[in-house]
C-alpha cells in the first residue's frame, strides 16, 4: 500500500513511518496538507492517507473531504485521520466527511534531563 502520511511533527512522521514500511508500505511523509493534496491528485500509486485533524491552512477533516472527491469505484483510498486529543466531535466530523477510521494517538510525555 502507497501511504501518504500527513503530520506536522517530524518526530511523529519517522515513528509512524517506523511501524508501516516493515509491513511493506511505501509510506511518503508531509507537513503541508496542500502539498499533499497535490500529491494524492497527481499520483494514482497512493490508496492511503493517514492524516493529523490539527493541520493548517487545511485540517485533517477537510483534507479528507478533499480526498474524497478525488476518490471512487476506479480509486479507492482508505482514509484514517488521527489526533493527540481528538473529542467525539471531531471524530464525527471525521466520519461524516468519509474517514474510514479515526483515532486518538497517544504522545510521549516529555521526560526533563537530569540537572
């Protein structure tokens, strides 16, 4: 499967990438939502999106509702949008948009170095 993970942290990009790509996913990672977009319009190759709702200019429901129309009977992509604090609302929203999935991601606390 062709991902295009779509997340501002680039932390957060290489650890998700980190679990995907041993299973056999080519997974292509971005901050812009824009720029991913265009990605997703110009190459059929992707069937994936796994998208943060907390983006900008665009959010992740909108991104999803954008690949939704690019997406059909002849183009099936599976969309996932994701959130470190993801409310039932948003997950809603997510769903009503067409997500197939949506879910909260957990974040590492920060740990403070030892003086």
């Amino acid at each position: 499967m062709h991902i295009v993970l779509i997340e501002p942290s680039h932390v957060v990009q290489a650890a998700i990438s980190e679990m995907l790509e041993p299973a056999g996913h080519v997974v292509t990672a971005l901050a812009d939502p824009l720029a991913a977009l265009d990605m997703i319009k110009a190459d059929e190759s992707v069937d994936g999106v796994v998208t943060a709702a907390e983006l900008t200019p665009m959010t992740g429901v909108e991104l999803c509702w954008e690949v939704r129309l690019i997406s059909g009977e002849h183009r099936p992509i599976y969309v996932a949008v994701m959130s470190s604090n993801i409310d039932g609302q948003t997950a809603i929203e997510a769903l009503d948009v067409g997500a197939d999935d949506s879910f909260k991601s957990r974040r590492r606390k920060q740990r403070s170095m030892p003086s």
